[in-house]
C-alpha cells in the first residue's frame, strides 16, 4: 500500500469553480453532445475501438443522469449500459471479474458501466466483507485487467462523480419528498452515509493504486449536474478525437473494397448479356 495518497478528495472542490457561467458551459456542452454522436457513428462504422465509461460515486452522485445523457448522443444499436450489483451466490462462487469481463464492449460498441468492478474494493472494504490481504491483492488485479482491455481496443475512461455529503443530502431528501422520485429511495443510502470517510479512503486508496497515465481517474465536481455533464462529455469527446484519422481510414479502406467488389459485379452481370 503507497503511504502517500495521490487524491486527496478533500481537496477536490465538488463545485464549479468559481465564476463559471452555466451558461456558457451549456453551449459548450450542446457542442460536445453534438461532436459525441459523430463520434459514435464513426467508432460503429468502423469498428476497430471498443469505449469502456466506468462511472463510480456515491449513492445520488448522479450515475444514472449521466448515463442518460451520454445515451442520448449515441446511435441504440451501438450502445449497452451495465449495472453491477450486491453480487449473486453463483457470481461470488467465483473470481471478482469472473461478471465483468463479459460485459466489456466489443469493438464498435460503447459501454457504460453503472458501478464496476471497483465496487470489490470499496464497499467490500468499508464493510470488511473480505479478509483485508484479498482485497489488497485486487488492485493489481484490477491493473492488469484494465491493461489487458486497453491493449486489445478498448479505449477505457473512469469517472468518479465527486459529492458533497450536503449535496448528497438534499437529493436523498428530495427522492422523500417528490412522489416520482420515491422510487429511488433505500435505507441503505442513509446507512452507507454513515459511512462517508470510510468510502472517502477506500476511494482515495482505489484511484490511487489504480491509476496510471494510459488510465487516469477522472474525479469530476458533481454537485451541479450541468457542470457534471460537461466534464463527462469534454473527457469522453477529448479521448476520443485522437482516433478519429485511423478510424476514417479505415473506413474509407472499407468503402474502396465494397466498390472494387461492386465493380466486379457489375463486369461479370455484363459478361454474361
Ligand atoms: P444501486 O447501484 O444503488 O442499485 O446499488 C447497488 C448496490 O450493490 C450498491 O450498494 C453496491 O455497493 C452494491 N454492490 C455492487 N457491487 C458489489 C460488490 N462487488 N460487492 C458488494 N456489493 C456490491
Ligand atoms: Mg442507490
């Protein structure tokens, strides 16, 4: 275990910062949206890039609003959301990526993961639900699965929605007393809240040992939802951009194979007249 902490998440505003105009971030986010859905398109098309968005944060952090927003830029038959759960006896009758490694995206596709495979090292943590060296053995775990995705087409990117234990409060209230929101409520929100420093570690220890410069943390101020959004977005657009020229290329090697293909077709239907 490093002694020095590489995120000190109390030292990460969970707020724009100061001055942004929503405003302004609006526009800039519409353009980013926009961008997403070309990018998508392209990354479907061509199919040399599977996109891994593991979104992580605490119970109200604002998962689910995200996923809804980046599917909304993304073509249906290209997209799949993942949730992962209190694991199933048969899922814990094995290995702690024996679930995940099935849910990664194919190339082409775009996969959001609500929770992940982090969730080993976290609430299993806060709660001891494993002896203390199991859990330690799985940040390298992680590590090297990570690094076998991103070696085989997968551009991976992992968020970590960052909320203030107020913020987190208000919409837990807000989920009592809006009667559409109700659905969302569980007391095992209020008794993880107990619990905040403990995931505060437990978090600070995940991003720290499970972080290099090919996958970085993405720790992002979430207690306003359109400054949520637009860090998502720009990371997502930012990320991807770079692979665009490889990805036309590929296409557009694809378009000349189709025609040639077409064009022989034709030479031989006129043969036979
Ligand atoms: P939710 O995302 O609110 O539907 O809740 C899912 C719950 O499943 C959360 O309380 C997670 O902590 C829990 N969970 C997810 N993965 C694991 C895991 N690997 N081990 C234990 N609990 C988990
Ligand atoms: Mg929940």
């Amino acid at each position: 275990m490093p002694k020095t902490r590489l995120v000190r998440l109390d030292r990460i505003s969970t707020d724009p910062p100061a001055g942004t105009s929503r405003a302004r971030i609006e526009k800039l986010t519409r353009a980013l949206a926009r961008e997403l859905t070309e990018l998508d398109d392209l990354l479907y098309a061509a199919r040399q890039h599977g996109v891994l968005v593991v979104l992580q944060g605490r119970d109200a952090a604002g998962k689910d609003g995200t996923i809804r927003k980046l599917l909304d830029q993304c073509n249906a038959q290209g997209v799949r959301v993942e949730s992962f759960k209190v694991p199933t006896e048969q899922e814990r009758a094995h290995d702690f990526l024996w679930r995940v490694h099935p849910k990664v995206p194919a190339v082409g596709e775009i996969v959001l993961f609500n929770r992940s495979h982090y969730e080993d090292v976290l609430v299993t943590r806060v709660h001891d639900l494993f002896p203390r060296d199991v859990i330690d053995a799985r940040y390298d775990a992680i590590n090297h699965f990570e690094a076998l995705l991103a070696a085989n087409r997968t551009v991976v990117f992992k968020f970590f929605l960052h909320v203030s234990r107020k913020e987190q409060e208000k919409r837990l209230l807000e989920r009592e007393e809006e009667p559409e929101k109700a659905w969302k409520l569980a007391v095992g929100d209020w008794q993880e809240r107990e619990h905040w420093d403990d995931y505060t570690t437990a978090y600070e220890i995940a991003m720290a040992r499970c972080a290099s410069a090919e996958l970085p943390w993405h720790v992002v101020p979430a207690d306003r939802k359109w400054y949520r959004n637009y860090v998502v977005l720009k990371t997502v657009v930012e990320g991807l951009r770079p692979y665009t020229a490889g990805w036309l290329e590929s296409l557009s090697a694809l378009g000349k194979v189709r025609l040639a293909e077409l064009r022989e077709y034709r030479a031989a239907q006129r043969a036979k007249k």
